[in-house]
DNA sequence: GGTTAGCACTCTAAGAGATAGAGTGCTAAT
DNA sequence: ATTAGCACTCTATCTCTTAGAGTGCTAACC
C-alpha cells in the first residue's frame, strides 16, 4: 500500500484545495498553486494512478478530481500534520475554563461547545456527562410538604439530578433525616451504574419497614440511568450548513432532525469510542447514521474526575479542515481533563 | 371598512385555497371549488376591489390573488372559525397530561411541545416557567464537603434551580441548618421577584455575621433572574421547513439561527403578550423579529398555579392553518391550567 | 345595474439548443 | 521518465421558444 512520495504530494495537495475550494481540483491547479516542479501532464498521470488506486475520484470525466473517503482516511493517518493553534485561539478556551472557578459543569459545556463551534466553523457536538458513569457523592432528601419531597442526587462529576418524590405519610421529620445519612452513607462512593443491584439486595433486608419509600427513590435511579445518555448539547448548528455541499435542502433537512433526536446523537458519539483513547475521526461513510454519511465527525472522550463521562465532537462535511479541527478539539479537552 | 357578504366569502375562499395549495387562486378555482353560484367574471370584479382595498395581491399580473397580510389579519379577526378537534386529538393531548401525576414540569413542557408540532405540523416553541414569577416554595443546603454546598431553590411551579456555593468555614451543621429554616421562613409566599430587595434590607439586618454567605445565595437569585427567561424548549423544528415557503436556504438557514438564540426567542414570545389575555396571533411583520417576518405565530401565556408564568406558541408560514392552530393551542392550554 | 361570455394580452415556468470553459487522456517528441 | 500539444468530453449558463394560467376589458345579457 505504500504510496510514492510524489503520490502522497499529490493526494496531499488535492485534499487541501479541494478543501478550500471546495470544487474538483484540476492537474494545472496543482501545478501552479503547489509547485511541485512537474508539469501537469505527469500530475496528470499520477492523478490517474490515483484515481485507479482509489484514493481520488472524478465527479465526471472531463472534471478535476476530488479526494475519495480512502484518499481522506489516508490524508488523515499518514500524511495530514496537525496545526497549531494560534496564540489568540489558545487564549480563548483557557479563558472559558478559568474564568470563574465554580461554574456549573453544564455552562462550561454550552460555553465550550459555542466556542468550538466558532473556531471550526463547524458543527460543534457534546455528550454530557451522564450519572451512569459517575460516582456518587451524596443525596438529599427535601420536605415540600406533608405528602411529597424532592430528591436531590448529586454525582461526584458535578452532575445532579432532581426528582419529585411522594413521601410515606408516616415518615417523621427525623426518621427522614436518619434514613438519609444512611443511604448516604451506604452509597458512598460508589459508581452509579452499580448502584441498582446493591440496593435491592441489601437496602431491602436492612429497611424493611420503608419498602414503600424506596421503591420509588429506586426508579429514580433506574429513570436516571434510562435518561441519563441522551444529554446532548449542539453548538453551532448554523455553521454546517454554510458549507456548500449542503446547497440542497433534502440533506439541511435531514440533518436537522437528526439533531432533534438526541438519543441517536447520543448513540453517534458514543459507539464509536467505546474502549478508544484519544482523538478518532469517523469520515463519511465510517459514522452509523445515514443522515451524516457525507460528513465526517472528529471526536474524542474526556474525563471529569478519573472516569471517562462524556464525548466532545466536531462536525463537518468530509471535506473538513482536519489539522485545525483536531488542534481545536485536543486544546479544548486538554482544559477540561486539568479540571 | 364593512365589506360585502361577497367579498367576504370570496376573501375566505382565497384564503382557504390558498392555505391549502401553496398556489396563488384564481377566479375560475374559486368558482368551481366553492360553487358560490357567481361567474368567474364576477368574482374577478370583486378580487380586483379586494387587492384595491389591500386584502389580496397578486404575485404578478397574470397570476391569481394571494391573501395580503391585512386580508390575514381580517380573516383570523372577522371570517375564521375555530376548527372542532377531532375526539383522537384531543384525547392525545389529555393524555400527557394525565398519565402521570407526578411529572417533572420540564418533562411535560418537552411532550407538550413534541405533540403541539406534530399535531399542526408547525414549529412549537414554549417559554418554559422561569423562576421569576413563580412563588418561593422552598430553599435547602445540601453540604457537599467542607467548603461546598449545593443550593437547591425550589418555586411553586415545580421549578427549581441548583447552585453550587461555597460555604463559610466557620459555619456548623446545626448553625446551617438553622440558617436554612431561617431563610424558609422569612422568604415563605414571596414572589421570587420580590426578593431581592427584601433580602438586602430585612436579612442583611438580622444576620450580621453570616452576611458573607448570603452574599453567595444572594447572587444566585440574582443570576437565576438573569438567566430565567431564556429556557426556550422547541419542537417539531423541521416541520416549519417543509412548508414551500422554505424552498429558498437562506431562509432555512436565517430561521435555524434564530432557533438558536433563545433569548431572542423569549422576547419574541413575551413582549407580544403583556399584559394581554387569551390566545393573540401575529402574522408576518406584527412580529418584532426579521427572521420571522414571514412566519405567523399563534401564542398565549400559561399558568400554573395562579400566575402567569410561560408562553405557548406555534410557529408556521403566514399562510397558516389558523383554525386548527388556534384550536390545538386552545386545548393544550385548558389541559396546563387544569394542573 | 349587476352579471356574464369572449378575447386579447401578460407573465411565468419549463424545455431545447447553442456556446464557452475547464479538464482530461492520449500520442508523439524531448 | 517527462512534457507539449491537441482532440475530446462534460457541465454550466445563456438565449429562445412555447404552453398554460389568469387577468382586464368590452360588449352583450337579464
């Protein structure tokens, strides 16, 4: 599979132009605008060569060629050098994370996810931290009045989750409180997504007489892990859509209510990751959703604590600026792990 | 401005078709379509009157009438009856709110919103209840680790809020908890926009050394002030789009903007609304926002409890299906109040 | 006087050529 | 191995034409 290097000039240059551009890029163009000290006859021949190879296609036969999904995968893994962000840019998403110490995490994610959005020009995607993954840290039990309470359960990744709640008419003020500090005590530390077995298990036999109370602090739990993925912030919608494949309305539209659909979103950034370290870029075809298969997504975990929680991405067209997209995306995360 | 039986029978025919078909009317589809027993001729006669008199106007010279935004306007004031729902509709609408009792308000105002968009295949968009105008219910501290506690606000709207603040060292358990029932009590009934300055004068008095912890819950309250009025929850965002008044991407892409900047959208859907009861509909350029200039929405406020606290609205092209809209809005509301 | 038939006129949307331009692949020369 | 030259192909754009829908006006009708 190895490419000579005046292939990989070659396939380099297509995609950067064809990146700018956005229209096929033709052998004189490359001759001129790269100077490679070839004509473009012999740019000609390694085009064709390369197209035969599968790595460029021709929209039609008497246009320039454009980068195929294995030309970009191949720009991507072997030949494409990550850009450096500029002073400026730097400056701008450390400041989001040092701005105000205590911020809720959910801010710093709408903020991060503006930010990246705007950077990229692209489409900017959040997978938020969920329950599931984090542990727990504590969980209150608020009187509202004689009949119902709020439950209010709070992860260590900063995450809460508040649920209404009917209370046992029986229950007193104290007897709340002791029950409290015992889950508290009972759950601490521990992995949400762990918690379900355990409490059945042992709570059931220890507190016999308040069944009925736990049962639905129990489907609390459960809802939250039900819910708990499709927490997806969107950055940046409009900016996808500047980008000249999607002169068509059929594939706006469709694009759009993907984005309604939080819970494939969800599904988009999670998948692919799973077991993964690092930056991956799915091109085109590579991502499981038909609605993105002439995008590409670059993405990639982050940690809030020490357990991973959640994926930040970004969304382009294939034919993506992808050493500044990474540059971007690997600053941003860099921030939020220091937290 | 007293218009004849005719023209008025004729402006609500033109309407209607055009309503339904997205095509200019012209005088023969009146006649066949809605037999009102007069010539094509004659109708002719009366829509050259209607467009002297601004209720239509015509495209170009040889095409048919399409209703003017005043004809709109006359036509939802004087001609429209509101449409019957269908038993199945409205039995889908009863039944987000009745299927369970104990819901979280967001929850509901996301069903609401779906069912709204894809029962009128609109855009529904509704002002969430902010904090605001809800009534203070409830105020608790919920210590996290030394030097943090998490602040739980909870309103009588079923809205809550959490922040996370740091509490003084020197605070104990039982002085915090006595803080707390202190605060409970002192802020019981209040309108949450009433604090404020209640706060600073009456608590400040009171509560010498613990001032640089109110300090903190202080400027919760004054932040959720801020923020409040931008929990914006869209549904049925593509529907809108497939409507043929959105061929142009432009317009797509204007709108999808405006979709994203909720605190335009909140005032969008409250300034209208001041002060005004029941159900108001703004067509086009009554609307404060260019993006929307050729949209038409159909809005009311809610309550829930005894004040007013959030807006419906269904956002369509002008050339809108009034009737129904109306109808559909009217029932979703009725089911909010009853709560 | 209100209503209607008839007809010339206008304007658009859609299709058919025609043309320019960009880029190729191939051949022959270097 | 590289390059110049050239015929060829395909698209995008423009113009021209045409069909069709709908009007406004005039003259006839009840």
């Amino acid at each position: 599979m190895g490419l000579s290097t005046r292939k990989m000039e070659i396939l380099s240059a297509v995609v950067k132009d064809y990146v700018k551009t956005a229209q096929p890029v033709g052998s004189r163009t490359i001759a001129r605008r790269y100077k490679m000290g070839f004509s473009p006859a012999t740019i000609r021949n390694e085009m064709a060569d390369l197209e035969e190879m599968n790595y460029l296609l021709q929209p039609h036969t008497s246009a320039g060629r454009i980068p195929s999904q294995k030309g970009y995968r191949y720009y991507v893994d072997e030949l494409m050098q990550e850009e450096r962000l500029a002073e400026e840019d730097k400056r701008l998403i450390c400041r989001i994370f040092s701005y105000e110490k205590i911020q809720e995490v959910e801010t710093l994610i709408r903020q991060a996810s503006q930010l990246m959005s705007s950077l990229t020009n692209y489409t900017s995607l959040i997978l938020g931290p969920g329950l599931k993954k984090s542990a727990f840290k504590k969980l209150q039990i608020m009187p509202i009045d004689r009949q119902r309470g709020l439950l209010v359960l709070l992860a260590d990744t900063g995450v809460m989750k508040n649920k209404l709640i009917n209370l046992p008419q029986a229950l007193s003020q104290s007897e709340l409180a002791r029950l409290v500090s015992y889950l508290n005590q009972r759950l601490e530390g521990l992995t949400i997504d762990k918690i379900t077995a355990q409490l059945i298990r042992e709570l059931r036999r220890d507190l016999y007489h308040h069944i009925n109370f736990l049962e639905t602090t129990f489907t609390l739990l459960e809802e939250s892990l039900a819910e708990d993925e499709s927490r997806v912030f969107l950055g940046g919608i409009t900016n996808i859509f500047n980008q000249p494949e999607f002169g068509n309305i059929e594939k706006i539209k469709s694009l759009i209510s993907l984005f309604e659909q939080h819970s494939l979103l969800a599904n988009l950034l999670t998948r692919p990751l799973a077991g993964i370290e690092g930056i991956i870029i799915k091109i085109g075809r590579e991502n499981i959703l038909e609605e993105v298969q002439e995008c590409s997504l670059v993405m990639t975990t982050y940690c809030l604590g020490k357990e991973v929680v959640g994926t930040i991405g970004i969304l382009g067209p294939t034919r993506m600026e992808y050493p500044r997209v990474v540059a971007v995306l690997r600053q941003v995360v860099d921030q939020f792990e220091k937290l």
